[in-house]
C-alpha cells in the first residue's frame, strides 16, 4: 500500500487470497509489480532418493544393485559389515521447510521423517536437512511403539549423496544403513 497513490487501489477476494488488483498509475502499478515480484517468490522443491540398506556381519551376499554402488564399496573399507542387501528405496519430493514422512521396509516397518531448510546462493545450494528414522513396532497393543534409530541434521549440497547413519538392529551382527541424495528441482 506505500506504493499506491491516493486515487490507485488494490483489491482482493476473501475467496480467492492469493489475486490482487490493482489500479493506478502506471508508475506507481509497476512500482507494485516490482514489489510482488521480490516477495513471491516460489519456494525450492527437494527431491530426496532414499535408500534404507541392511548391512551384516555374518552374511556376506551382496546384491547385484550395491556391489557397483561406490557408497557401499566405500562403506565396505569402513564398517566391518561383509554383505550388503537394499531393504527399500523411495522417492520424496519435499517443499522447503515442510516436513515430509514415508513409511519404509519389507514389512512397513519403518518410518522416515525429513525437513529441508535451502541456503546458499542459487549457484552453490546447500541444503541443511533434519533426518529421523524409526522402527515401528506393535508389542501386544493397537498402538505403535516408535524406536528412533537414526536422527540427524546434515548438510548436502544439491546433486551429492551421502550415509546418513548406521544402527545396530538388536545388537545383532546387522545394522541398518540409511543413504540419501538430494537434488533441488525445478
């Protein structure tokens, strides 16, 4: 409204919140323009590949899909784990600063929860992302019982893929490997 002058006005629909009107000089219209066009501003879409992997120390099968994987032949030289097997993998598509959830495993028994937050300059995004993996269990009651397995804050910048983190599964000789990628769409 500083920009209207005293016969310009601008008008909208209760209806329909996100239409202006305006009227005025064409100074001051474009004066207007200028304005919207700064603070309307689309926010980043995140595109995240997940993969939810099982690492073990007993077994040393690993599927076809990882043995090329160089995050997994990298994750070979470091954990002790001998075979690797993908449990699942998805995709989200998350707006910036929303939360996304997904549940994941061969029984649905995981779930995946993920908050971007975009920084940066348009040349060099960095994409700071808070992660948190739970298993859901069901002992005897309707209502689940959430174990946190993995929960962190990291930043990956567009286009790299990164281990989020490793947990022990029971304190068996297997533990659950959770890789993600994130890219900024358009």
């Amino acid at each position: 409204y500083g920009y209207v002058s005293r016969d310009g006005r601008i008008q909208f629909n209760n209806n329909m919140p996100s239409v202006l009107s305006v009227s005025d000089t064409p100074e001051n219209v474009e004066k207007i323009l200028a304005a919207i066009r700064e603070i309307d501003v689309k926010p980043a879409d995140v595109l995240y590949t997940v993969q939810l992997v099982l690492g073990s120390e007993a077994d040393a099968t690993t599927d076809d899909d990882l043995k090329n994987d160089p995050v997994v032949k990298e994750l070979g030289k470091l954990l002790r784990y001998r075979g690797y097997t993908l449990l699942d993998g998805t995709l989200v598509r998350v707006i910036n600063r929303e939360n996304a959830s997904v549940v994941l495993g061969p029984k649905a028994e995981f779930q995946f929860e993920l908050r971007p937050e975009v920084a940066g300059d348009a040349k060099a995004p960095v994409i700071k992302t808070e992660v948190r993996l739970r298993k859901m269990s069901f002992p005897g009651s309707e209502k689940p019982v959430a174990t946190i397995l993995i929960e962190s804050t990291l930043n990956i910048k567009s286009g790299d893929r990164t281990v989020v983190g490793v947990s022990k599964l029971d304190g068996g000789d297997k533990g659950l490997i959770l890789i993600i990628s994130a890219k900024i769409v358009d």
